[in-house]
C-alpha cells in the first residue's frame, strides 16, 4: 500500500477483510480482518505489478487490490486446511 500512513492502511485492512470475509462466507474476527485485509493488499499489488506492471492508485483502487488479495489468501488457507 504505497502512498498511504500506516492507519488508513489498517483502516483499508479492516474494510478489505471484512468485504473478502463476506464475499467468501467465511467468519474471523476483527484482528484477522486487518492482517488478511493487510497482507491480502501486499499480495494483491506484488502480483498486479508483476502482471501487468503498475498497481491500481487511489485509495478505492487500493481497497478493490486489497479484497481480491484477501479472498485469494481466504482461498488458499481453505485448500491448505483440506489437504
């Protein structure tokens, strides 16, 4: 999350994880909500920039890489769990 402070990054976090937990049917708390909302945007924006070369800017971009991000760790960690 380039550009942003540090508390509407866990701000961002919170939101993107609480949108990916509702998206994925899935129930953790507000603690995790920002870490997978966090390391979901981490994710999101290393693989957009490897992708396509550039990350979506804007705090509304930011958010929408962030969701995708969680919901695609939501994803793994179930696959993971059923392995």
């Amino acid at each position: 999350m380039q550009g942003i402070g540090w508390l509407l990054a866990i701000i961002l976090g919170a939101l993107a994880g609480w949108i990916a937990e509702k998206i994925m049917n899935s129930n953790m708390g507000l603690l995790m909500n920002i870490v997978m909302g966090i390391i979901g945007a981490v994710v999101g924006n290393f693989l957009l920039y490897a992708i396509v070369g550039g990350t979506m800017g804007g705090i509304l971009g930011q958010l929408v890489v962030a969701v995708l991000g969680a919901c695609l760790l939501i994803a793994i960690v179930r696959g993971l769990r059923r392995a």
